[in-house]
C-alpha cells in the first residue's frame, strides 16, 4: 500500500494559517480555486481496469507516444504511478530527485511533469523553475504529502498546471496527465500559428516569466544611433538601445514590462548601463546617451564611482523618460544634482509624450531636451505640430537647453526641423540603430 502521505522532512511547526491550510488542502487544491475529492489512495493493486492502448493520448499510429517525466523519492509511489501511466499508453520517465528530473528534463522534451514537492536537494517548486530556463510550455503538476496553504500558493504562482495532495486519487491524477498533455500540444499550436502571423507570445505565469526574463539578461546586447548635429551632418552622440536574443521578450517593451512585473528594474538597468558603455570606453571625444528608467534614480549603483558608465561619466547623458513620474521620486532633485556633480549631464526624453511639466524642469534641470517622434512624425504635414515644436525649441534654447528631434524618417521632416532650429536630429533617416557604429545616411 502507498496510501499513507509521506511524513514531513524537518516539519514545521504548525501555525494557526498551516493548519487551517491543511484542512483545506486536504480536498484536493487545484489551480484556478477548483477543488475536487482526493478520493481512493493510489496502491499497487488497480482499483479501476487500465485504459486501452487506443485510448493512450497519442496524435495517431505513427506518432510516438507522450512522454511524461515522474519525479519523487518515495519509490512506492514513483513505480505505481508509472505503471498507471505505463499502461495507459505513455512513454514513462522516472526521477528520484529534483536534480536528476532537471537533467532528463535538459535532454528530452516531455509533455508533462508530474513532481513531489518536498524532495532532498532540488525540491519540486526549485524543479520547475529550472524547467522553466529552457521549457516554456511544459505542464508541471505539483503533489505533496505535507499541504499548506504556502505551498499551495507558491505552487500556482511559479506555474503549476495542478496542485495534488496525497493520497493521491489515481482516476484524477490520469484525467488531469491526459488534460496537460492536450495543453501542451495546443500550446505547440499557439506557438506555431503565432510564428506564420509573426506575433508575439508572452509568458504569463510567474515561474516562465523570471526564465525569460533571466534569458533576456543574458542576451542583452545594445545597439546604437547616431545624433547628429542638425546643420553640419556631424556627429554629435549615440543613443544605446537595449536588444535581446531572446525571442519570449522580443522588444524593449516586452522587455521593460518583464522587469517591473518581477521587480527587477535596477537589476536591468544596472546590465544596460555596464553594456552600454563597453564600446565608448578609450574614446575620450564620444557622447553617449543612456536611458533611465525613474525608479534607477534611487538605484544607489548608479552613483557607484567604480561602475564602467560613472568612469566616463563626463561622456554621458542620462536620459530620464517624461513617460513616468517623477513624483515618487524621493529627493529627487538632491539625487539629481549628485549625478550632476559625478559629471553627467541630463536630457529628459519623449518630450510631449507624458507627464513631464514644470515639476520635471524644475528637479530634473535638464541640459537636453529630446522632442518625442510622435510630434516628429510628419511634422511637414502638421502645421500645429510645426507650431508647438517651434515654441517648444525657443523656449528649451532660451533655457539653455539643447533640443533633440527624435524619429526623423524622411528628408522633408528633417528640412523641416532644421528650420524650425531644432540642434539635434536623431532617426531612420540618417542610421537605423545598430552594433558599434552604424554608418551614417541621409
């Protein structure tokens, strides 16, 4: 018999939350606030006949059959699961610890995980984060014989497909395999159909985000565009660009909203600005312009002197988006003036695109102002843009500001900015942005 649930390794003290959560996990917690009877306990005898071989969740004759990998340390429950899962037509990998499960799940792909939680070593949540680093899609179904409402939340959040309690119900565990083993090939056909309409997928549990996410860092790469100076076509700057590899976080949005969803903007922008400033390093003449994200204004590595950017911080201009606040800022301005003092100068970027106003000005006294290509895009057709970007220039120059016109795509924007005294043009036009240094056009 292996009806028993496993005892607790090290368990802990039962809390009021604890004990209130094994009651209720003892119903069977499911993802999604489904709850099902845990019902009869697996055991080596089968309560119920075994599935037919053409009732076994294979795509036809010719196709292999689905593979599942098992994973837990009690060897009773491991074999009788297999030999369920077996009869029932699959192809049955078996893993006695977490770091075992990792390395087959490295080599081979399945089309579910069904894991123990608590394991010596790698426990099941730990398993799933590392199937996570190469394996988007996968099922994980998670069971554990010491349920908790901890467990069980940590569960669904990193991604659990489901949340078993032991004695597991043998009938329930097999529906739910056949379930994620059909997820996991309509997610094959999402991925495929998303590839023809060239659209893009993002992760949505917590667990396949953060791998992305850490692919992304490791991919990261910057690309660069040249400013110009707008009169004489010499070059004034580069603006770094953030670019991933990574095809889960295909653009700098994707990118940025991965990073605010995990909590992990000064960790981004702490790799941008290191790689940004690889390339300028030994070039004394060279402008380089980077982006902050506001919340980096409280980063305390961005006012580190041993960083690679603040060694040629005279070099570089921190842009600050005027698309997020600065309000929440705190100290802001003494912040400010800090980075100032290091040698850095400031633009406040996409301007006309947000929140920025007198309160920006006033804490962020910027030396560049940077036009957002929205009020650049066909600036020649639009006489109210022509309007609002001519003031807009006069004021920023009487401040002492030098004024960028971002998004220049055509000659006739271009020959319309130069009359209107833009100093700084920056767009298609002239280089798309690219790996140290894109050849200037236009």
């Amino acid at each position: 018999m292996i009806s028993r649930a496993k005892p607790a390794k090290n368990p802990p003290s039962r809390t009021s939350a604890e004990a209130e959560g094994q009651a209720f996990t003892q119903e069977g917690i499911l993802s999604q606030g489904e709850v099902l009877p845990s019902g009869p306990a697996i055991t080596s005898s089968r309560s119920h006949p075994p599935r037919s071989k053409e009732h076994a969740i294979t795509p036809g004759p010719s196709a292999s059959p689905a593979r599942v990998l098992l994973v837990d340390d009690d060897l009773q429950v491991l074999k009788s699961l297999q030999r369920m899962l077996q009869a029932a037509g699959y192809d049955v990998t078996t893993a006695t610890n977490g770091a075992d499960a990792a390395t087959h799940a490295g080599k081979r792909g399945f089309d579910a995980i069904l894991s123990d939680i608590r394991m010596p070593g790698m426990d099941g949540l730990q398993l799933l984060l590392e199937v996570r680093q190469h394996d988007l899609q996968v099922p994980v179904l998670l069971m554990t014989g010491d349920p908790s409402v901890s467990t069980a939340i940590s569960a669904l959040e990193y991604g659990a497909q489901r949340y078993f309690t032991k004695p597991l119900d043998p009938q329930h565990v097999e529906r739910e395999i056949q379930r994620a083993v059909q997820l996991r090939r309509m997610a094959r056909l999402q991925q495929q159909a998303a590839d023809l309409l060239g659209n893009d997928c993002m992760a949505a549990d917590r667990a396949t985000l953060e791998g992305s996410f850490e692919r992304t860092l490791r991919n990261l790469w910057m690309a660069y565009q040249p400013i110009l100076v707008s009169n004489t076509r010499a070059i004034y700057g580069y603006e770094a660009l953030m670019r991933s590899t990574e095809p889960t976080l295909p653009h700098p949005g994707a990118i940025l909203d991965a990073a605010e969803r995990l909590g992990a903007l000064q960790l981004l922008g702490r790799r941008v600005r290191d790689l940004a400033a690889g390339p300028f390093e030994g070039q004394p003449d060279a402008i380089l312009f980077v982006n902050l994200h506001v919340t980096d204004l409280m980063d305390p590595s961005l006012t580190d002197p041993g960083t690679p950017l603040a060694r040629m911080a005279s070099q570089v201009v921190l842009e600050i988006t005027e698309r997020a606040s600065i309000d929440h800022v705190p100290d802001a301005r003494p912040r400010v003036a800090q980075l100032r003092e290091m040698g850095y100068r400031i633009a406040v970027d996409d301007m006309g695109a947000g929140y920025a106003g007198l309160a920006t000005f006033a804490q962020l006294e910027p030396e560049i102002v940077k036009l957002d290509m929205s009020l650049i895009r066909d600036i020649h057709k639009n006489s109210t843009k022509q309007k609002v970007v001519r003031s807009m220039t006069a004021l920023s120059q009487d401040m002492g500001m030098l004024v960028v016109a971002e998004g220049v795509e055509v000659p006739e924007e271009r020959d319309v900015l130069l009359e209107l005294g833009c100093d700084l043009l920056q767009g298609f036009l002239f280089a798309k942005p690219g790996k140290p240094f894109p050849e200037v056009m236009g």
